[in-house]
C-alpha cells in the first residue's frame, strides 16, 4: 500500500513502514531493506515533488524482489507518476 501526497518543492521523500503483523524485528527490517532498494533503483523513474509513505503489509514476507519491483513499478504508473 503507498499513500502520496503531492508538495509544492523538495524532490520525492520515501518513507517505509511495517507493521508487527510482518514478523519479528529482523523479517521486518530485511522488508524495509528490500523496499528501499527498490526505491533507490526506481528513484530516477519517479518524476514530481511528492511525499510517499510505503506501508508493507503482513503477506509481503517471502515475495522475491523482482515481484515486490514489479509491483512498485505498477502502483506508480497506476497513481500515473
């Protein structure tokens, strides 16, 4: 789930959250690892001053990255960025 909301100036921001419902302290930051990657390989891709907040949810445990970039990829063309 990403929420974005659109600025005046300033460049993207990211911010990754997830929940207790993901696992203990390390599945949950190896998630956060993972989605960062994704958004610093996608950085460039995403025009715009936008804040985005990336909320991982309790099933994301187990998808590979190529899954988890493709998705990414998907809901940034969907939110038509």
């Amino acid at each position: 789930m990403v929420y974005i909301m659109k600025k005046e100036a300033g460049g993207n921001r990211f911010g990754v959250v997830t929940s207790k419902k993901v696992g203990k302290a390390v599945k949950r930051n190896r998630v956060k690892r993972q989605i960062r990657a994704i958004i610093e390989h996608s950085r460039n891709e995403i025009p715009g001053n936008n804040d985005f907040i990336v909320i991982a949810r309790h099933h994301i445990y187990g998808v590979n990255s190529q899954e988890l970039e493709k998705d990414f990829l998907k809901i940034m063309k969907k939110a038509k960025l």
